[in-house]
C-alpha cells in the first residue's frame, strides 16, 4: 500500500526532481509535490513524497528525518490528513462594529 509523507524544511531551491531523487534512493516513488505560493511560485520549503510501500516509507524517514542538505534538516514524517480546515471563505471579513471610519464619534 502507498505511503505518503511530509518533508520540511526544504532548501527553497529544491525541485520535485531533487526530491523524487532524493527519496528514490530507498525505493518506487510514485508522487512528487513541492508545495509553491500561489502568487509568487516560490517554494513555500515544503513536499510531499508518496512512497510505493510502507516498508520503504519507514526506510526512508529512518534515513531522511534529520538529514542535512544545504545546511538545513530535512524533517520527514508520515503525512497527516489536513485537519478540519473549513472550506471557502479566506481571510474572513471585517465583522461587526470593529475597526473601519467611525465618522464624529
């Protein structure tokens, strides 16, 4: 079964390719995401690396977690399902009487 896992802490240069290199050497990598800003497409430092099975999955962040490239640690873990984030909306808007012109008060 696919095992999918967090990397952090990312050189903001490195690509999928580095990763899916990277990670290959403990087996069948089957998915490669270097997550970037939306408005920059700068790497926001983090991925996600989906391994063919949990055996070189565990290999993997036995090997990796804590691994210097570039001067910084890597810190690999098995990735979490996103926590119940709710859908839409962004930022949130100004609500009630906060902040704004208050006029002649």
């Amino acid at each position: 079964m696919k095992k999918k896992l967090y990397v952090g802490n990312l050189p903001y240069s490195y690509t999928g390719t580095d990763l899916e290199n990277l990670f290959g050497e403990y087996g069948p990598v089957a998915y490669v995401s270097v997550i970037s800003d939306r408005e920059t497409g700068r790497s926001r430092g983090f991925g996600f690396v989906e391994m063919d099975n949990d055996q070189d999955a565990t290999a993997a962040i036995d090997a990796l977690n804590g691994f210097d490239v570039d001067g910084r640690k890597l810190v690999v873990n098995e990735a979490r399902e996103r926590e119940g984030r709710p859908g839409g909306g962004g930022g949130g808007g100004r609500g009630g009487d906060r902040g704004g012109y208050r006029g002649g008060r």
